[in-house]
C-alpha cells in the first residue's frame, strides 16, 4: 500500500513539473529575489510589460514585450507595444523589424499601424509601406473573413447633478456628447466650469471602445466610429445611424428617469460629438430648443446637408465654435460647415475663436450665456 501511495504522489509532482513547463503563462512568470530568497511574481511578462507601458517604463516594457513573444509569438498585440517602445526608445530600425515580424504573426489592422503616431518617423520609409502591403495580405487571406451585422446591446450613460439635486425639484437636460477617443468624464468635468446649478447633463459613452488605444493609454476611451471593426468604406453611414440611434436612447431614457421640466433639451457636443450633435440636429431638429457644437469635425456620410432644410423649417438655432489654430480638426472644418449652414438658411451664431481644440474660458464663459439664454 506505502508503495502504491510514493508512486501515486511520484505520478502527482511529474504531471505538476510537466503542467508548469508546458503552460507558457506559467512559464512566463517572473522569479524575483529578496533577501537572498527567490519568490515568483504572479503576473506574466505580458502583464508586466502592459503595466511597465502604461507608467512609462519603456525598457522595462521592451525587456518584459521581448520574453513574452519568446512563448507566445502569435500574440500581435504585443509585438506592436513593443514596436511602440522600440520608437519611444529610438530604436526605429528594431522597430521595423518587430513590425515586420507582427505581419508574420499574421497581424491584420491596418488603420491602427497606419494612424499610430508612434510609427510617424517611419512612414516615409519603404520597409514601413511594405509592412502596410503585407498587413493588406493578410486581410484579405484570412481564412476566417469577417461578416457584420446589427447588434443590439446595453450602453452606458453618466451624469452631472447639480451640487443640491434635489429629486423633487425640476431641471433642465442638457445632452452632452464626447469626442473620440474620450469618455463622458472629460465633458462632465469641463460641464461643472459651466456653473448652472438648474441643469442635469447627461453624456453617453460613445458606442464603441478604442480597444488599442484603451490598452495603450491604460484606460477605456470610446469612440462612435467604430474604427477598430475594420468596416467597409461603404458601411460608414450605416455606423453613423446606429450610433444616432444609441444618443436618442439615451435621451429618451433620461427624460422617462430624470425630475424636469416640460421642455426640449439643449444638445452640446465636442469635435466627434459635434459631428454628432449636427447629425441629430438634421435628423430630428424637433427634438432639441438649440444646438452647440464646438470644434466640431464633419463628414459627407452623416448626411447632414441633405438634410439641412428641415432644420431651417423648425427654425433650430446653432452656436458654433472653432479654434483657429486647431491641430486635430482643422479650421477650414467649421468655414465649410458655416457655408452649408447658410447655404440653407440656417441660424447660427458663429464664433473662431484663438485656440486649438478645446474650449478657452471665454468661450466655455459663452456657451454657458448661450445655455442660460435658451432656458429661459
């Protein structure tokens, strides 16, 4: 019986010892050493390169990048951080060939290599287009291509209550939107700068998560163009419907939820949300008492200006503004915007002001004029 019991326990620690060599995420954790003692760390490579990228640790972030592909060479994602560390170490030769390797692993996003501005010095080079090229080849060699369709799922929405809510008090609604690659919290916090205390806004998160973005800057950001899909050109509209669709839920939700007035609410939205804010507007001009759209970006599919006359006979009235040193949206932007606008005969109050792409006190000082003025 002993012997049976020392073979069945001899059996139990080689099946462990063989668990732990097979399985690379075991493999991959890290032995530290303290007082003269060696102890294991927890987390993979993978987990500590992410963690070391987010604080900035980009040698470590390379170091931990480059003993993780070692077992997981399929794993993309963090051939590009490493790429990225490559760059921010300037190391711009490695980083072409950790690329180069990403495309062997079978790596198929286009747009985010593309549009990284991490790989911008390196756009100019051939090896940087070739890699484009086989990115290209293995979208369309996939073996398992992609289909899309209509999802319907639950979404999210903040809120900004004034300082003494009060539920059986009435307020006024404001429907704030983000712009990409943000969250509700970057427009509530600049909301709260607006000071009105008789007004809830509400800011839905966008419809789709930036997933490498998210990753890269260690947190979720939202975007309502869904660029990491990888759709078609042609499904674009089809985007900007679906996430009009998301907002005016939102806005149904909170006038059924909230304590307010019997009255339209005020639509305000940022860069991406100014497009929206404008999609909206078009769409379904009955539904707002005025708009704000604020370095607003504008695309022909959102199909606004075929659509403009409507507003005009609901008599919907715009503020609109735009730094002129805007880096992200450029300024001629807003011009083509305002010469729709008046194309149409539609009532703007149109402000340039001098700044990039945020809102200056002044400006923020006018909106909150303009939000007052149409409440009363």
């Amino acid at each position: 019986m002993n012997v049976q019991v020392r073979l069945l326990f001899r059996a139990l620690f080689i099946g462990v010892v063989l668990l732990l060599l097979s399985n690379p995420a075991i493999a991959q954790q890290t032995p530290q050493t303290s007082n003269n003692h060696t102890k294991f760390e927890p987390r993979t490579s993978r987990q500590l390169a992410d963690a070391a990228f987010r604080k900035g640790d980009y040698q470590l972030a390379k170091t931990e990048y480059e003993h993780w592909i070692v077992s997981n060479p399929r794993d993309t994602t963090a051939y590009i951080n490493l790429a990225r560390c490559q760059m921010r170490l300037v190391f711009p030769d490695r980083a072409l060939e950790t690329l180069y390797k990403c495309t062997q692993a079978g790596y198929k996003n286009y747009r985010a290599v593309a549009q990284d501005t991490d790989f911008v010095p390196l756009r100019t080079t051939q090896e940087f287009k070739r890699i484009l090229e086989l990115i290209t080849v293995n979208m369309d060699n996939t073996p398992f291509p992609y289909h899309y369709a209509e999802q319907i799922r639950f979404g999210r929405y903040q809120l900004l209550y004034p300082k003494d809510y009060d539920k059986s008090k009435k307020y006024h609604l404001v429907l704030l939107l983000h712009g990409n690659g943000q969250d509700p919290s970057v427009m509530l916090n600049w909301a709260k700068e607006l000071q009105m205390e008789d007004v809830i806004f509400v800011c839905p998160e966008g419809t789709y998560v930036k997933q490498l973005e998210s990753l890269q800057q260690g947190q979720i950001i939202y975007s309502a163009a869904g660029e990491d899909l990888g759709l078609p050109e042609q499904a674009k509209k089809h985007i900007v419907n679906y996430s009009a669709k998301w907002y005016l839920t939102v806005l149904d939700s909170a006038l059924a939820e909230l304590p307010l007035y019997n009255e339209l609410p005020i639509l305000v939205g940022f860069s991406q949300g100014g497009f929206y804010a404008s999609v909206l507007a078009s769409r379904h001009p009955e539904r707002f008492k005025t708009v704000v759209i604020m370095c607003a970006s504008y695309y022909e599919f959102g199909g606004i200006a075929e659509r403009l006359e409507q507003v005009k006979r609901y008599g919907l009235e715009f503020l609109h503004v735009h730094g002129k040193d805007d880096p992200t949206v450029p300024f001629q932007t807003s011009e083509l915007i305002e010469s729709l606008f008046a194309k149409a005969g539609i009532k703007t109050k149109y402000i340039p002001f001098e700044g990039v792409h945020w809102m200056t006190p002044e400006i923020t000082k006018t909106v909150a004029i303009w939000i007052r003025e149409h409440f009363k």
